[in-house]
C-alpha cells in the first residue's frame, strides 16, 4: 500500500450517488504483482463513498475514466467497484423505448419524478409497440395484456400493487416518491425483458440453431 502526502485527484461517474463525472480525492493505491495493475482508492467529492478503480500498467489513473467509457482495452482493462449499474435498457428494447428508460436511470440518483414519469413513458411505448390494439389506460392495458396472456398474470397483479400504476387514487400531479420511481424502474425492467429480451434472445437462438442444422451451411 502506497500513500501519498498530496492527494491526486482522478474523475469518474460514481456508482454510489450516480453523479456524472465527479472528482475522486486519492491519497492510497497499490499495485498488484506480477501484472502490475494498480488499484486506487477513491473519495467521491459529492457523496463522500470510496470507489477502487483497477488500471492496467502503463495507464494513469487520471485517463482511466475515457478508457472505461469507450471500453478501450487496448493497455488491459479498467475496472471500478463496486460496480457502476447498468443505465441501458434490457437487450432488444426498441429504439423509441429505450430512449424513455435510459432518462428514467438518469434521473434515478434523485429526481424521482422525472424519473417515475419517464419510466412510466416507458412502459407506456413499450405496451403500445407490442400491443397496438389495446386501448385504455396504463393500468387497463397491462390488465388486459395479462388476461390474454400476453404478460404473465404475476405482472398484471404486481402492476396492480404498484401505486403509480393501479391505484386509482393516486391523481397524475402527485409527486414520485423514491419508493414509487424505484418500484416502477423495477416493474418496467421486467417487463421490457419479457416483451423484447426474451422474444429477442429466442430468435437469436433458433437463428444459430437453424444455421447449425442446415447442412448446406
Ligand atoms: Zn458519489
């Protein structure tokens, strides 16, 4: 373990309060034989939680950042822990879809109604897209994708739970709470993992399989 008199200052998104691009303070870091990548400790200038970013030899801390977000390995790879969350949405969301999800996790690190209402878009777009001949609200809808089966009935009965989704009572100007933008960023995740991913990954599957069995391949 190496300490410094002088903490260098290194920037990275941080996985704790999501802030973009935020200042680390590192006053210790080791480096790690025989593959000789150094492992920094860092305090985020925002919330004050400590990150280790692991960086190939030959690298500097201080570029590790450009080299994560392009996913450049080209000296090794860069790694943060904890681990930053994924903001994309699941494999094979539309375009369209996945626009409205990834503003949801933008705005998860605190803007709970920018990000309930995008989730809430989301889904909208995403029930639309796959079923544009049901009409109704956002609640009648999944009902009735759930009782043609076209969602499981556990969806349809957990969206019932959901406040922002099937109480009635809850008027469209109230405010998200936490809770409310971390339900609804949950319950739309699976359900764009259930109408795209998993359709998505069946086709990608039989596709290879189709090219496996086809002898003149
Ligand atoms: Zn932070």
């Amino acid at each position: 373990m190496n300490i410094a008199s002088k903490p260098l200052v290194f920037r990275f998104d941080c996985p704790w309060c999501g802030t973009k691009d935020v200042s680390f303070k590192s006053c210790a870091w080791c480096i790690a034989s025989p593959v000789r990548y150094s492992d920094w400790f860092g305090e985020c200038g925002h919330c004050y939680r400590g990150v280790v970013v692991s960086v190939p030899p030959n690298v500097r801390v201080e570029d590790a950042q450009d080299m994560y977000r392009t996913r450049d390995s080209s000296f090794g790879e860069v790694t943060i822990a904890p681990t930053l969350p994924s903001t994309g949405a699941p494999p094979h969301t539309p375009a369209n879809v996945e626009r409205f999800f990834e503003q949801g996790m933008a705005n998860l690190s605190g803007q709970w109604d920018a990000a309930g209402a995008m989730f809430r878009k989301a889904l909208d777009t995403a029930l639309t897209a796959k079923f544009p001949d049901i009409k109704g609200s956002l609640a009648q809808r999944i009902q009735k994708a759930g009782d043609d089966g076209l969602l499981t009935s556990d969806m349809a009965e957990w969206a019932h739970e959901i406040r922002r989704l099937g109480n009635e009572a809850v008027h469209e100007d109230d405010p998200f709470s936490e809770g409310d933008a971390r339900v609804l960023h949950s319950f739309t995740d699976l359900v764009l993992r259930y109408l795209f991913t998993l359709p998505g990954m069946m086709a990608v599957a039989r596709a290879g399989a189709g090219e496996e069995a086809d002898p003149s391949a």
